[in-house]
C-alpha cells in the first residue's frame, strides 16, 4: 500500500496543531499536499480527502468503505451508546427514520410561526446599544430545541431544563471537556465538584428532567404533540417494541449540540457577513420587502437570495467541517492510491469548499455563486453526506433562514467593529472569536413579518 504523503513531524505535535488551530492546519496541508494526504494516529493512517471525487468514493463505495459507529466510540459520553452516531445497520436506519418525519414536510411547516415569535422574544429582551450575537442566537436556538424537541414553552419544567441544557452545553464545550475526550484516562468521576464528575452530574440532571417528562406522558397513553419528543414515546423501535427510556434519551444529544451550537454559529456567520458587506444587505432587505407583507414562513424559505446567502455561509464555516470517519474494509482505489483494509478515511468539507475550481475567490463571501450554479452533493455539503448526514438538515436551514429574516424585518442592527472576524474552534464548530459584537440601534416599525 502506497499512501498519500504526510506531515513529517512528531504525532503529538501533530495533534496539538490540529487542536489549537484545525482550519489552518488544513489549509496548510492541502496547500503542501493537495486533495489527499496522510495523518499518522498511533501507526493507524488516517486519509484525508477533499476533491469532489474523493467525497463521491467515501459516500458511495458502501462496501468498500464503511461508515462504522465503533470509529465514534470516543463521543460516546455525548451521544450516549444507543445515539445514531454509534449505531450501525437496521438499528442506525430504522432509529434515524424514526427521526425524518420530525424534520421535513408539513411537520417543519407547523414550526414556522413559532420560530419567529422565539427570535423576536429573546431580541425584544435586549437592550438598545452593544450585544454579543453569538450566545443571543444560543438563547433563540435553545428556545427552538425546547419546542420543537419536548414541546416545552413554560412551566417548571420548561424552566429547570433551559438552565441544565445551557449549563451543560456550555460545559461541554469547555477545553477539559475537549482533551478528556481525546484522553480517556481524564474521565474520573471523583464527585460533583470535580470536573469530570460535575460533567456527569450535568448529564444526569438531565436525564432526570427527560424520564420525568417522558413518564408523564406516557401515563397520557395518546399524544397530540408534534414535537420529536411526543413521536418518539410511542415509536417503535426494529423488535416492533416500544423504546425505553433510554433509547430515546440517546437520540437528543447529537440533536441537542447541532440544534443549539452549530445553528447558532451559522446564523452569527450571516449576521457578520449581512452587516459586513452593505450590498448584501440591501438586496437580501429588498428580497425581503418584496414578500409584501406576507407572513407565510414557506414564502419566506423559499427566497432565492435568501437562499444564496445562508448557503454561501454555510460554505465557508459549514456546521461539519470533516465528514465523520470511515474504514476501509477491502482495498480500493481512492484517487490513484490503492488503500488497504484498516485504513482511515475523512472527508474534509471545509477544503472541499475551498477548492478554487468550485469557487473562485474561495475567501470572498459571494452569495451569487450559488444563484449561478447548481452544486452537486459532492461539491457543497455543509451537513456532511452519505448514512451519518446530519438527519436534522431540513430544519435547520428552515430555522437559519426564519431567524434572519425576523431580525433583518424588525431591528437595525450594525457591528461594533471594522476589523475583521476569525472563526475559533468550540467542539465542532466554529464561531467568530470574538463572539460578534454588535449594536441594536432601533427597532424597525411596520413590517408586518413576524
């Protein structure tokens, strides 16, 4: 087996690179090496792809190449082990389309009105003068996560698990949380008031909160709700019987971090961009004006620079920069080099989005790009592709594109800054350093959307 060449340098120092400054270790690589190249992890190659054709092999030689869950094992402590990132075969597909109906369709319709009364109740609470963008669309994707998750809009409840989940997001976020990860023997449970143990009572806290909520409406023997909670109490799992408690439990994690950090992320990107660049705001405001009035949220999704904008976002910090790994499991070619049962494989999006032969002027934020061209799912795919594809997309994007709109109709708002911002790593994603400070200057009258 000849692999793609490497980084000659230490592993260790390899890994601290890669963790203190991912995207620009990336980029440095793909600029030495190209659309392939080699990590060594103890004596195990890791490839990295990032050509259109490399995605197209990694997401279609199913056999060749598997998506295991065994390769997510390390994330276990956050998605739990009954989580879609670890499951393989019937269980992963028939739990992952237990989830779909949730996130398409006329379901995510029904949320659409709702999403934009959420982003107007946590702008309306902000004072006229500087915020930070960053943890304001947190507080509104959180909001979203609890009702379109646990239908939950008040009440003790309600309450008790918007403090747990923002404690325990944000906690997981932390550095220590990050190398424990990586470094197994860090996850000691000493107590409460040790970090690994407070990580662990975090959890439990809501696991609490979770069984209680569910015992509850079991007792209801029916539901009328439409939240992914009410639907999957009475699901059934691949035996035909009904899912414990814990099945469903492992389900949210995965949903919870993307529904809150990666949404909040990309919505920040669009405001910095939006407000950064006056031409863009003006024609997205005079897309939006063009709607009349209307507050049909499917009018609103279906805007064509609207669209272009959030994909342009998406582009250059997607919610996934690198595909979730695979293995090898009988030789293939991949891109001329001939790779042996064992090996590694990641899709790196972030460079695939880079790739100046997709998208010239790859560091220019250019939304008519996207008006121009149509991309193929090897080409633009800011949720990742193939069986581990991130299975809430729908409703994200739905979601990034009704909180913008909300914002841009209602308030003016400027950044409080010239100098520009540079994206910092919190898990897997990657908002601006800063936090995004901004000013909310007024109140827009009379829009009539939202």
């Amino acid at each position: 087996m000849k692999l793609p060449r490497s980084p000659k340098i230490p592993g260790w120092l390899l890994r601290m690179q890669f963790a203190t400054d991912p995207l620009g270790c990336m980029d440095n690589f793909h600029k030495r090496y190209g659309d392939i190249f080699t990590i060594m992890s103890d004596s195990i190659p890791i490839v990295y792809v990032s050509s259109p054709q490399g995605m197209k092999q990694i997401f279609t030689s199913t056999t060749e190449i598997i998506a295991s869950g065994e390769l997510n094992q390390d994330v276990a402590p956050l998605v739990g082990n009954n989580g879609l990132l670890l499951l393989d075969g019937l269980r992963h597909r028939h739990r992952r389309k237990l989830l779909m109906p949730a996130f398409h369709g006329t379901r995510i319709r029904t949320y659409g009105e709702r999403i934009c009364e959420l982003t107007e109740k946590v702008m309306e609470q902000l004072p006229v003068g500087t915020f930070l963008a960053y943890p304001t669309m947190q507080k509104i994707t959180l909001e979203v996560i609890l009702d379109t998750l646990f239908g939950l809009r008040e009440g003790e409840r309600y309450e008790k698990l918007r403090q747990v989940l923002s404690t325990l997001m944000n906690y997981a976020r932390s550095s220590f949380v990050g190398i424990s990860l990586s470094f197994p023997f860090l996850q000691r449970d000493l107590g409460r008031w040790s970090p690994w143990g407070y990580f662990l009572y975090l959890w439990q806290e809501f696991d609490r909160l979770l069984y209680a909520e569910i015992s509850d409406r079991r007792q209801q023997l029916n539901s009328s709700g439409i939240d992914v909670l009410s639907e999957l109490i009475f699901a059934r799992n691949e035996t035909g019987e009904l899912m414990t408690n814990e099945e469903i439990r492992d389900l949210f994690p995965s949903l919870l971090f993307g529904g809150r950090d990666a949404s909040a992320t990309a919505i920040t990107w669009s405001l910095y961009w939006i407000h950064r660049l006056p031409a863009v705001r003006d024609q997205l405001l005079e897309e939006i004006a063009s709607l009349g009035g209307s507050t049909d949220p499917m009018r609103i999704v279906e805007l064509p620079y609207l669209n272009a904008v959030c994909n342009e976002v998406l582009r250059i910090y997607p919610t996934q920069v690198v595909t979730f790994p695979r293995m090898v499991e009988s030789p293939i070619e991949v891109m001329g080099y001939e790779l042996s049962p064992g090996t590694i494989i990641i899709g790196c999006i972030y460079l695939t989005h880079q790739h100046k032969d997709l998208y010239p002027q790859p560091q220019q934020f250019l939304p008519e790009r996207f008006l121009k061209r149509q991309y193929s799912p090897y080409e633009f795919l800011p949720f990742g592709g193939g069986a581990r594809r991130c299975p809430g997309e729908a409703l994200a994007l739905f979601e990034m594109k009704l909180v913008l709109t909300t914002i841009l109709s209602r308030y003016q708002l400027a950044l409080s800054k010239k100098q520009p911002e540079r994206p910092q790593a919190r898990g897997a994603n990657f908002p601006p350093a800063s936090g995004l400070k901004m000013m909310r200057l007024e109140t827009i009258q009379h829009q009539g959307l939202v």
